[in-house]
C-alpha cells in the first residue's frame, strides 16, 4: 500500500480484516489536513460496485460520523471529530470496503488509516460540529467538546457570516437574536431559529431553504477553542400523492452529492433502483415511492395512515465544503387514503386488510363494512388477514360516475387490537375507505345480436389518429417530450404546435384543420375557452393573430402536418389572471387533394384586421 503525504503530516494504512482474496493492489493516497483527511481510493474500482463506511472498532458503521464520499472522483473525506479516535498522537480512521466482483465475489476489507495529530501549542484548537438536524420549526447541530473549565466562566463571542458581512454577537445578544446554546463539560447544541440574525434563505415555489455559518469562540486568546458550523435546512413540508412522496428543496449555489435513508447510504446512481426519482432541474425534487415508506397512525385529530420516512440525510457540495442535513418527511393528513381493491367483471370488489396495517394492529375479530352483516369470505389460521368479496350492489356499497369511470366505495371499521375494553370512543375505531373503479372499456354487456348483411363498402375504413405536438422553436425538429410538461412560457412568448395524421400513407390525401381552442382543463368542452383557430382561419377577435408555417419538403407526406403559432396568454376572471395550466384542443379533417368535396377543405380566410378588444 502507498500513503501520499500532505502539509507533512504523517499516514498509515494498515488492512485489518479482509472476507475473501484479491490480486488486485490497492492504492489508498491519503492528505492529511489540521481537522480531516482525504483519501482517494484506487482508478480499479470505478468498474466495480463499491461502498465504503466509516466503522468503529467493533466494525459497526459509526452514525455520527461526518464523512462524504464522492463514487465520481473516488475519494472519501472524513472529519477528524466523531469519526476518528485519538491513539498514539494519531487520529485513527477506520474504513470497511465492500467489493461486488463478478468474477472473484464479495470482498469486505476493514483497513486503518492513520494521521499524525499535530501538538496543542501549534494549532489553534477547532471544532466542526457535523450534520444539521431540521425540523419544521428550527435547525440545531451538536458537538462534543473536552474541557476542565466550565464554560460559564468563559466569555463567549458568536460570529455569523451572511455572505456580505460579519455579525459578532455576545452570548446574551444572540441568545435575543433567535440563537440557543445548551452546553456542559462535553456538550454543545447550537439551535437556531429561521428568522435568526444573519441566516440566509432561498425561496422557490414556497418552499424554503436556510443556511448560517456560525463559528463560536471562548476562553483567553492564547488558549482559545473555536467552534464551527455551516447549517442548512429546507424545513419542507413534503408533498404526496396516491404513489409518492415529494421533498423539494429550493434551487441555491449547492449541488446534491449524497442521498443516506435511515442511516444507509444510496449512491446516486441507484436512486431509482431504491424507489427515488431525483430532478435536479430547477433546485431539487426527490419523488420517493410511497411503497418505500413506514406508515403510522396520525398523532393529532386525523384519522388513517400517515406515511413518512424515518430519516432522510441529505449532502450538498456547497461553494466547496460539504454540508449535510437530516429531515423528517412525513405525508400531511389525508382523511380518505384508501385500501386498493379490484372491480371484477363478475360485479364484486375484492379486497384483503392486515392486522399490522396500523400500529398498534386491527383488531380482525372486530372487522365490519357498513353493512354489518357482511363478512369476510377468508380469515387466515393466525387472525393476521381477512379477504372480502363484497357484491357492488350490497354490503352498504355506493357508486358514483366521474367522466368514463365509475367508482364503487365501502367502508372498513375495526377495533385496536390492544385496546382496553373499557376505553371505547369515538376515536377508538379505524376507519378507512375502500375504492374500485370500472372504466368505460371494462364494461361487459351481454346481449344477442342478429348479424346483417354489411352494406357495400364506399370507403376504406380503419383507424384515423391525430397527435398535437409543441415545438421549443419555429424549426419543427424536435417536440417537447412527455416529461418536459408542464411546459413554462411568459406572456406574449410564441408557442410552436404542429397537428399531425399517423398510421397514413396516401399521397392524395391532406390534413386540414378546422377548429382550435384552448381550456383550463383537458376536457375539450369545459370553460372558460379560448379559440385560437376558427374554420381554418385564425380568430378574428385576437389582438395577437395565430400565425401559419408552412411545412417544408424536409419531412415526408407534408400534406399530413398543420403548423401555427401562438402567443402566451392567461385566462382572466374578473380582473384576475388565472394560474391554472392551459390546454390546447383541435379539430381536423382529411381530405381528398384530387377532390376536395368540402368547403371546409379549402377554408378562405379573410384579410387579417387588428381588433381593439383585449385577450383574455
């Protein structure tokens, strides 16, 4: 093994433990610096999966340690406070590699990493307090500290670096400024308010992120001991649907660098394969499946199920310097989360409930749907799992249509299982509701149907699709993809869309549009509407006229493609301009290019004329 030197501060590198046999040399260079060392790990294993953990003696992984590893760059930084121990004027780094190796198997080596600790006469004496813990109401960081005198004797100077300039602060005014210090002979907690002095925060989407950098001084100058800390925390909440939970965090000068769930490291590129979904496009959004989450019940007056996630640590590459932060996220309360069932095509919905789907468990002996009489047609030997096959039209079941759907809910009741028989309330009974749903194409109709002679046949028949497509830019070479939308223009901005026929190869035929609006909603036949194109023609009412591009040769059958221009506009109630997303709609026809039996094939459009009435 090789230990590269830095600053003159001597390394050692000692392999401890090894679970299998490799060929391979390791080559670890090591920099040592005054408050943690760098170690870069060899160029052989970027063709390998790896992962590497900061452990104790007795090789468990240390949870308070504050190290980051980079898999791009291959290196591990690791502060010398609650990572390392102190022996023989050495910090002591103790690092467990695992190796996934098609070929050779898993690898699972323990080595020792040694640097010299400089004596206490030659350095000022500095603390790093290490990951932020953020909560909804404040962000605080910890730090162990080993000192004989008592802190109360010592003067205490707070510094808070905002970016532009320098707050210095006694104790007594930070404390006034939104900063509390809870301290004794080994520990101390910096706890901070977001409104505190020289806190700097980003705000996107109404989401919040907050950074201080604090450094806290006591004791006479010829033997005074530094402590410092860069926090950061974006408070949330996080955001749910039906299938996942969303934490955003608001676009600022640090980039995302590590991902650690409940103390287990991710690297970043296994996210997905760990059911998160990271967008980094504007700020950063993490869309953690709901099948990955813990589930409780709600502790204040909501009934149902509360996903969260026990810990979420997260590691930012801020201007330089590693910054980690630990959040809580949990769903906010939804009254009506329901239990996934199945519409079958024999009319029943079918459905199975867990005793350990809340903690404390069901109760299964008490199970009901709103018709009592109804009961479960399968109860697993150990009580742990019921199945219902609950008839649509029975048991207390409702319907309601929603466009094409038709939903079908029910209700189930139990008991806790724990619960003292004495102590029945209101708020002692679970509640949940069970859904299921037809859509229009899983409807079955049975019927006796006499078959006619076909008439002959005038046309060719077969399927007609059309797509409406949005350009970034008047070129016409690339649409927007799906998971570009929603798409994000300013007013007056030029929108590009282009409606195209598929599935077509007739030379003779050409598409010609007919009508074009645009809603607040994607049914084509809500309101408020917009027409953007009329009979082929743009709309005469439009101060901002719909503007026509020709089709080019560059593409095959032209005659297929239709391409206009929009401006950016908003839909106004009142004097209010609606948020809301728009949607564009259009009518076409197909028509004969030899024989254009319609008017509508060849619309005439009159001359264009401005018109004094404002868009809405």
């Amino acid at each position: 093994l090789v230990c590269r030197l830095l600053l003159l501060l001597g390394c050692l590198i000692v392999p401890l433990t090894t679970g299998a046999t490799s060929s391979m040399a390791l080559d670890f260079p090591v920099s040592c610096h005054n408050d943690k060392m760098l170690i870069g790990f060899p160029r052989e294993l970027g063709s390998n999966f790896w992962q590497v953990h900061v452990v104790d003696t007795s090789g468990e992984e240390i949870v308070d340690c504050d190290y980051m590893v980079d898999h791009e760059r291959l290196t591990l930084t690791a502060l010398y406070v609650n990572c390392t121990r102190l022996e023989h004027d050495q910090h002591q780094l103790r690092i467990e590699l695992l190796l996934n190796r098609t070929i050779a198997g898993d690898k699972n080596v323990t080595y020792s990493i040694g640097c010299d600790a400089l004596p206490a006469d030659e350095v000022v004496p500095t603390i790093f307090t290490g990951v932020t813990n953020c909560t909804k109401d404040f962000m605080a960081v910890s730090g162990t500290l080993y000192n004989e005198k008592p802190y109360s004797q010592m003067a205490w100077i707070l510094s808070i670096d905002d970016g532009t300039r320098t707050h210095r602060l006694s104790l007594r005014q930070a404390m006034q400024q939104g900063y509390t210090f809870l301290a004794d002979s080994n520990n101390l907690i910096f706890q901070v308010s977001f409104g505190a002095t020289g806190v700097t925060s980003y705000k996107q989407d109404n989401q919040m992120l907050y950074t201080v950098a604090l450094k806290l001084s006591y004791g006479p100058p010829d033997q005074r001991l530094t402590v410092e800390s860069r926090m950061i925390c974006a408070p949330g909440p996080a955001t749910c649907n039906s299938t996942h939970m969303t934490v955003a965090i608001p676009a600022f000068p640090g980039i995302l660098s590590a991902v650690s769930v409940e103390n287990r490291n991710i690297p970043m590129n296994q996210l997905q394969a760990n059911g998160i979904i990271l967008d980094a496009r504007r700020g950063v959004k993490l869309h953690i499946n709901r099948r990955t989450l813990k589930s409780r019940l709600y502790e204040e007056n909501c009934l149902g199920l509360q996903s969260y996630m026990a810990s979420l640590r997260l590691t930012f590459n801020f201007r330089g310097e590693m910054l980690s932060m630990v959040t809580y996220p949990e769903c906010p309360c939804d009254q009506h989360a329901p239990i996934a069932a199945v519409c079958t095509q024999d009319g029943y919905m079918d459905f199975e409930v867990l005793s350990d789907r809340t903690k404390p468990a069901l109760d299964l002996n008490t199970i009901r749907l709103r018709d009592p009489t109804c009961k479960p047609v399968f109860k697993s030997p150990s009580n742990d799992m019921v199945q219902f096959h609950v008839p649509l039209n029975m048991c207390g079941t409702r319907q309601r249509f929603e466009g094409e759907r038709i939903t079908y809910e029910n209700e189930v009741r139990a008991l806790w299982a724990d619960l003292p028989p004495r102590r029945i309330s209101r708020d002692s009974e679970f509640r949940l509701t069970v859904v299921c749903t037809y859509k229009s194409g899983d409807a079955s109709l049975s019927a006796r149907i006499s078959s006619l002679p076909p008439p002959v046949s005038s046309i060719n028949q077969g399927p007609l699709s059309l797509i409406l497509l949005i350009y970034p830019d008047d070129s016409y070479l690339q649409p927007y993809s799906d998971d570009q939308y929603p798409i994000v223009k300013y007013l007056q901005q030029p929108i590009f869309l282009e409606v195209q026929v598929l599935n077509r190869n007739d030379p003779n035929i050409k598409l010609v549009l007919d009508d074009c609006w645009a809603t607040t909603s994607q049914d084509p036949s809500s309101l408020p509407r917009w027409n953007i194109v009329v009979d082929g023609c743009d709309y005469e009412l439009d101060n901002y006229r719909t503007a026509f591009h020709p089709v080019g040769l560059a593409v095959s059958y032209p005659n297929y493609r239709q391409r206009f221009e929009v401006k950016t506009f908003a839909f106004v109630v009142g004097d209010k301009a609606l948020t809301s997303l728009v949607y564009f709609h259009c009518s076409a026809l197909l028509c004969d290019r030899l024989h254009l039996d319609s008017p509508l094939c060849s619309p005439r459009c009159p001359l264009s004329a401005r018109n004094k009435r404002g868009r809405i």
